[in-house]
C-alpha cells in the first residue's frame, strides 16, 4: 500500500510500519494475527473495550480559544482546557503511537461535498481502523480523497494520563479537541465510538456556522440501490 504524501505532519517518530487505507479483508486478517480479539461463530470479529463499553463523558474537553469558544455549549460535558494541556496531551499521545506498526485510515465525514470533512484517523489497533472504515463514509480511491486532512484523529487508546490529578483532569482518560488545528486527542480508552461521537460533535460544530444541521443517520439501499432507508 502507498502512504499519505504528508505523512510528516503527524509530527509522529521512527515509525516501524504504516498500514494504510488498508482493505477489510487486511484488517480482518491483521485483528486474528494480532489476537485484538475473536472471531464469532458467524464470521464477524468481536472486541473486548474494557471498562467504557460508551462514551466517558465526564472526560471531554475542548480548547478555550477564540473564536471557537463563542459557540460552544460550556457545561459539564464540554469541559473547557488550555491550549497548553492539550498540547501536552497531543505530545502523550504521538510519544505512545511513534515506534509502533501504526493504521492510518483515510474517510469522509459529512454526505455531500459541501458538508463532509476528511479526516485522518490514527490508530495503534487494527479493530479501531476497521471500525471507522465502517462507520465512515469512503473514497472510492486514494486519488478521490484530498491528500490534506481537514481533522486528524490520534487515538493512543493505550496510554494513561499518569499525573491526572495534576493536570486538574477528573481521571487518567480524556478526550480532547482542539477546534483552531482541527485535532481530536483519545487516551485511555478502548471505546470506538469516541471517535465516530467525537467527529459528529464536530460537525455539530461547523455544519451551523455554514448555516447547515447535522443529522445522525446512516442511509442502508436495497439490493438495486434504488430504494433508500434511513436510521
């Protein structure tokens, strides 16, 4: 597989392997070798997330800065941090994803042109880049996706936040964005939807300010793809 052409505005170091947009039959095969979990009896593989089997709300929090700040709802989910913590945290996180095989996985979020955004997802685990592979929208060629993110997500769902208590955070986990670099942040948690949840409270972010709503949907077709559900 070719990688991203940008590949070192990651800011991530001695990289051992990239596995790149890699098909679902390839992650399929890399989630068994790698023992990430099991195979059912139906042929689908399953995942254990450890003690977040959903979101950790109490742990997310967005960058106070102009002029995002103006626009989001402050409360006791949208927690607001520094710049400088969350450039500490994005430090941690690139310190736990370097020296690693890593899965970088290229998708749309957003139906029409004039919505979506491209983002970038970062992983250490195979499962959670098929896991956004499936839950986003994808181009149909490398060429077909915009070779520069407009997010990027980094999730080094194996690190903790050790000195938490120091940071003023409410445990070793968070989630964190950053609206003005366009940077989501995942940390000790094993939690896919963090990163399909973080991208829609995204959206909910800049689909207004375009004077558009956000819908949480998927659209299943029949098999003629003519007829059109929606959930």
């Amino acid at each position: 597989m070719t990688t991203p052409n940008d590949l070192d505005k990651l800011g991530l170091k001695n990289i051992k392997k990239i596995n790149y947009n890699l098909s679902y039959d390839e992650l399929f095969e890399l989630e068994k070798a790698m023992n990430e979990g099991r195979v059912s009896s139906n042929g689908t593989f399953m995942v254990d997330t450890g003690i977040f089997t959903g979101r950790s709300p109490k742990d997310k929090y967005f960058v106070k800065q102009d002029p995002s700040q103006k626009y989001i709802a402050w409360g006791k989910i949208n927690q607001p941090i520094s710049k400088e913590l969350f450039d500490k945290l994005l430090a941690k996180a690139k310190a736990q994803l370097s020296g690693k095989e890593i899965f970088i996985q290229d998708a749309y979020c957003g139906a029409s042109k004039s919505s979506r955004k491209n983002v970038r997802f970062v992983t250490e685990v195979a499962w959670q880049a098929h896991f956004v592979k499936n839950m986003f929208i994808r181009p149909k060629s490398e060429a077909d996706f915009d070779q520069e993110p407009d997010f990027i997500v980094y999730n080094a769902s194996k690190a903790k936040v050790e000195n938490w208590k120091e940071l003023g955070l409410h445990s070793e986990t968070c989630v964190m964005f950053n609206v003005t670099t366009k940077e989501q942040v995942i940390v000790n948690t094993w939690y896919g939807g963090e990163m399909k949840k973080g991208m829609f409270s995204m959206m909910n972010y800049f689909l207004p300010l375009k004077g558009m709503a956000a819908m949480h949907c998927s659209a299943n077709t029949d098999v003629n793809g003519k007829n059109t559900a929606i959930f």
